[in-house]
C-alpha cells in the first residue's frame, strides 16, 4: 500500500486526534519527493506551529536537512508572495535548528525574499547578520546587499555597509561602482566622490569610476569639475566611453550651454565612439534641460528619418517638458508614439501624466492611467502615485470629486479606506475651513471600517483645535490614548508626505496640535501639563516643544523658555536649530548688545554636548543672515571657528547664501571647498 494511504488511514483511526510529529514527518517528506508544494507547504506548516524539530531528529523517522533543503529549491520554483517568504524564513530557521549551519547562498535567499516583497529594512538585517558571521560574501551577495540599501533609501545603512565592508577589504571594483552609484541616485554625491577618491588611491580611475566623477560633479553643478574630470580621463590615453559622453551631456544639459553641448557631441563623434540610443537620449534630455524643445524636437526627428527608437527616458524628459507647457496634445501624441514603440511607460512618466489630467479636470484620462499603472505590475510603494492623484484634486478644489473618485476605488476592491488618503482630504476641508465637511468625511469613513483611524483622529483634532472647540479636541486626545495603533502607525514607515500627520506617530502629534493650540490661547501651564503627559509616551520633540517656546519668547519669559529647553535635555533630546533660533531671538530682544554672549552662557550651564553649542550658534547665525545682519553673522561664525565649534550643514549653506547675497561669491566657495562641517558626508573621519 502507498505510504500516503497507509498514514491517511491511520489518521482516520484516530478520528480527530492530531497526528503526531512522525506522521507529519513523513507526510512532508512524501510530498516534498513527490514535487506536491502546496501538500508540502501545508505540512511543514503543521509542523513549524509545533516547533519540534529537535524531538523529530531524534525520532526514528528523522526528518534530515537534506529534505528540508529539498523543500527549500521546491520553493525557488514558485513566484516571491509574501507567504512563500514566510515559509522560506522557518525552513532555514528549521535547518539552523537542526544544526546545519546557513550558506552565503541562504542569506541571497533571505535578502532577495525581503526585498521582493518591499521588506528592505528587514533584508538590512540579514545584510547585517551575513556580515556579523565569519563568511566570505561572493560579489553577486555584495551587489545585492548594496541595490537593497539603495531601494531601502537607508543612508546609515549605505554607511555601515561601505564601512563593514572596508574593513573587511571585501571592496572589489563592481561593489565599488554599485555603492557609488547608490549614493548618487539618492543624491549623495559628495559622498560618492569620497569613495571614488577611496578608489584612485588604488589607481588610475577606470571608466566607470570617471563616469560617475562626472556625474557627481553635474549633480553638485560644478561644470569646471565636470570638464577637468574629462580632460584628466584623455591624460591618460584612453578614449572615454560612452557612460562618459553620456554623463557630460547631461552635466552639460543641467549647467552648461549650447555650445558646450555641439562641442563634446562632435567631439564624441571625432573618437569614434558609437552613438546609440542612449547617447541619443542623452542629448535630448540636456536640450530639454536647457528648455531647447525645438531642438529636442529636431533630434527626435532625425531619430525617425535614421530608424533608431529613442530610449524611453528620452521620451519621458520631452513628454514632462510638453505638460509643464501645458501642451497637451503634444504630450499624448508622444505618449502614443512611445507605446506604438513597445516601450513601456515609467512610473515616473505616468506620475506626471496623472497629474496633468488631474490638473486638466480630465478624470477619465486620469483613470485610465491609474489602470495602466496597475496592468504593468507597478507598485505605489512610497505612495507618490496615489498622493498624486488625491492632491491634484484637492489642489484644484475638487473635494467631493476625490471623495467620490476614492468611494468608487474602495466599493471595486472591497477595501477599507486609506486613513493617509483620507487625512489628506480632511487636511484640504481644514484649509478651507470647511470643518463640517471634516466631519463628514470622518463619520463616512467610520462607515467602512470598524473605527476612525489614529491618523485620522490626530487630524480631526487638528481640526477641532483650530475653530476653537477644545472640548472636543481633548475628549478625541482622550479616546486616541486609549487606542494602542496611535503610537506606531503601520504607514508611517512607507509614507514620505511632509505632512507630520504622516510622519510622526498620530499621538505625538495630537499631543503637539493640542500644546500648540493652548499657547495660542495664552494657557502655557495647561500646555505644559500635556507635554508632562506626553513626556511618558515619547521623548519630546522639537516640533512639540516650538510653540511653547514661541509663547515665551512672545512674553519675554525667559526663564521658562530655559526650562523647556532643559526638559528635551533631560530626555536625551537636542533641540534643533529651529527651536533655538526662537529662543536666541527672545535674547536679542532682552540683551541687544553682546545677545550671543549671554545666549551661550545660559546654554552652558544646561549641556556641555558639542552638537548643543553647534546648533546654538547656527541658531545664532540664522537669526542674523534672516535680518539682513550679516557682519554679525560672520563675527559669530568666526567665533565659532576660534571656538572650534563645528559647523551644521544647515548653518553652512546658510552663510554661503549670505555671501552670494552680500556679493562675495568667492568666501562662499572656500566655505563649500575646504570646510568640513558636522554632518556633511557619513565618510567624515
């Protein structure tokens, strides 16, 4: 009799006892032979919830690694789901369990399954942990953990990784090129030529290390730069490539001239090195960048008459170009021209389409490319689609149609509305201040879903607070701290709105709308009894703490502005530049005369922290250069030099602001070239 007949009889013996783990064991090791995923997936299920793995090692049927690394290639066989990296995770940890130790080919796994299924922060583990082991990571691990830092947007991750992996001397060439790479697509570009300097102390620059100077250099617009990058590569000997030429050109695009673009077009053309479509698209991206349509126009032409399809990026600069003309027509015929290509649409192309149509009122359109969107598989996956698409309503007074826009969306998939979307639309009611229309919007909601979202709530209050009904405010305040979501928020992870309803935990911004609101009405101690409150939730904040520092400084009480100060201290919180440039301007209105002294020797008595006194003096700075008081601005920063006091990022491009305004360019760019200020590129010693 077949294995499986005999153990489904036995089971049916038992009736509705539960199989014991040997029955199990051999019921996943069956499927797992016989190729059955789904029966095997289901079995091994059954026997992760019992988590002994050990007593089945033991037992006579053991269940040995080599079925569960069986089970693990089953699994590669099948598309990336959220469920299958699940189950992919407790097979290794299984293996581990059975003592059977994890292969750099494991940590892929887990690294490409955490990020397939938008979990970066969590493939950063991994990373973390792969290089926490003794193993040697091959260049393809390397590669991968690199583009999963870069997706991730985790510049402190970047930090760690390049730094891990220094140390280690695991920097071979194409590591080096993709962590460089990583740090100008988030636009880094001072540290990607600190590791590029990192990569010619090895040797002459190779082609793809020139090309990426050249392009940090555009990305810092320093076109002297760009071209001594260029002109350092011909030294050499070698003909540049066409990464090169293709970098130049857009450098030139951003930050150059026409003629510099014939030039090192021609010039490209005298080498000998091909032009293909994307040098092509290259060059019609720099003439959009020097709003030249026509000429972009022309070169399209020329691509049709010479049958040479421009690149998509090509297309999508001139496309972008048409509809922030407000040409329409164009851009559609174009758009149809590029999908007649079989060249497929970004989700930055579509993005700007959206938002056209949006603008134009033509929703038919606008839903159509939302169609489209989802048809080529794309994943809304910072929400910059979808806020596209409510803020163009919104920004165009279209309320109701958003809301019915929205309704129609949820009543399709079934869904729960998306208290981000919906903030959204009561953030546009308060704007209006059409707070009855909050309301309903609110009320509508709580109809499709059990109840009214944190982040929706911390809105509502927002909204209450502002017509002056803090009854209400504090009874939602109330009913918010007794919801446990309102301290993390799932979206505020995903979400990249500057709204601080988006970005900070919905509680902690109640808390703030509420502080903010009471100073308004001239009631600090009620307000302080709140931040009180708050201070057992959370470490308070600048944004919490600003407005009271406002009324303070609004009313000349010093001291209290010093006690706020001290209790962000107390909590291990460093003010920011912004709350203490409130507090610098209540001094300059007690002590006219030698203000930054007094300013620092009362800061100096609450923390002796150099970042505190950094940021003191920046505050200092900016309060100055805001006035248009600009030679005490630079006698504070001088001070701050003799201190050797580091200076803020902030507070630097602050002072070459004001040496472009005042006319002294030249102070300003020593500033940029030699000055290493606090914060300026994680690669500082």
């Amino acid at each position: 009799m077949h294995v499986l007949e005999r153990i489904e009889m036995r089971s049916d013996l038992r009736g509705d006892r539960k199989r014991d783990v040997s029955d199990l064991a051999m019921l996943f090791r069956t499927a797992v032979k016989e190729g059955n995923l789904s029966l095997a997936c289901m079995h091994f299920t059954s026997l992760h919830e019992r988590e002994q793995f050990e007593q089945i090692e033991q037992n006579e049927n053991s269940l040995d690694t080599s079925t569960l690394r069986e089970f693990l290639t089953l699994l590669q066989t099948t598309p990336i789901t959220k469920d299958t990296s699940r189950t992919l995770r407790h097979v290794l940890k299984a293996i581990w369990t059975l003592g059977s130790p994890w292969s750099i080919q494991d940590y892929r796994l887990l690294v490409e399954h955490a990020g397939s299924t938008f979990s970066d922060a969590k493939a950063l583990e991994w990373v973390d942990a792969m290089l926490g082991s003794d193993m040697v990571p091959d260049v393809d691990m390397l590669v991968l953990a690199v583009q999963r830092v870069r997706s991730a947007s985790d510049l402190e991750g970047l930090i760690r990784l390049y730094t891990g992996l220094k140390d280690r001397e695991l920097l071979m060439p194409r590591v080096y090129e993709t962590i460089v790479d990583a740090c100008l697509y988030r636009y880094g570009p001072k540290e990607g030529l600190r590791i590029l300097e990192d990569v010619e102390r090895e040797g002459p620059l190779p082609a793809w290390a020139a090309a990426q100077k050249i392009k940090a250099f555009g990305q810092l617009g320093d076109m002297s730069a760009v071209e001594g990058a260029f002109q350092a590569y011909l030294a050499s000997g070698e003909v540049p490539s066409e990464e090169m030429y293709r970098q130049v050109l857009i450098a030139v695009g951003r930050h150059g001239t026409d003629d510099q673009l014939q030039l090192y077009f021609h010039d490209m053309t005298a080498r000998g090195v091909p032009h293909t479509p994307d040098i092509h698209g290259a060059l019609i991206e720099a003439y959009v960048l020097q709003d030249n349509i026509l000429a972009a126009e022309r070169h399209m032409s020329t691509l049709a008459s010479l049958n040479v399809t421009p690149t998509v990026y090509a297309y999508t600069s001139l496309i972008e170009a048409y509809f922030r003309l407000g040409n329409l027509p164009a851009a559609e015929t174009l758009l149809k021209d590029l999908r007649s290509k079989n060249l497929q649409p970004t989700p930055k192309l579509l993005n700007s389409c959206l938002a056209a149509y949006v603008k134009q009122n033509n929703l038919t359109s606008a839903l159509d490319i939302i169609k489209e969107f989802r048809q080529l598989g794309y994943k809304d996956k910072w929400g910059y689609f979808r806020t596209t698409w409510i803020n163009g309503l919104i920004r165009t007074g279209q309320t109701d149609k958003a809301q019915h826009l929205y309704t129609q969306l949820l009543d399709s998939k079934n869904g729960t509305p998306d208290p981000v979307i919906l903030s959204m639309l009561v953030d546009a009611c308060i704007r209006t201040k059409n707070y009855t229309k909050a309301l309903a919007i609110a009320e509508w909601a709580n109809k499709h879903s059990e109840f009214i979202d944190p982040i929706l709530t911390s809105t509502l209050i927002h909204a209450f607070t502002k017509t002056g009904d803090m009854q209400t405010a504090l009874r939602l305040l109330r009913r918010l701290t007794l919801d446990p979501s309102s301290r993390t928020h799932p979206k505020l992870s995903s979400s990249k709105s500057r709204s601080p309803f988006h970005r900070h935990p919905p509680l902690l911004v109640a808390y703030s709308t509420i502080i903010s609101a009471l100073c308004r009405l001239n009631a600090p101690h009620q307000a302080i009894t709140h931040l009180t409150q708050l201070a057992k939730e959370f470490s308070p904040t600048s944004i919490v703490v600003t407005p009271l520092l406002r009324y303070y400084a609004r009313t000349r009480d010093r001291p209290s502005a010093l006690d706020v100060i001290q209790t962000l201290l107390s909590h291990d919180v460093l003010p920011d530049i912004g709350s203490l440039q409130v507090v610098y301007d209540l001094y300059v209105h007690l002590y006219p005369t030698q203000t930054i002294d007094y300013f620092i020797k009362d800061l100096r008595r609450l923390s002796t922290h150099p970042l505190f006194f950094s940021r003191a003096f920046g505050a200092a700075i900016a309060n100055h250069v805001a006035f248009g008081e600009y030679p005490l601005a630079e006698r504070i920063f001088l001070e701050m030099q003799s201190e050797g006091v580091s200076v803020p990022d902030e507070t630097l491009f602050c002072l070459v602001g004001m040496y472009r305004e005042s006319g002294q360019s030249e102070k300003g760019e020593v500033l940029l070239g030699g000055l290493k200020g606090v914060g300026m590129g994680f690669l500082d010693e």
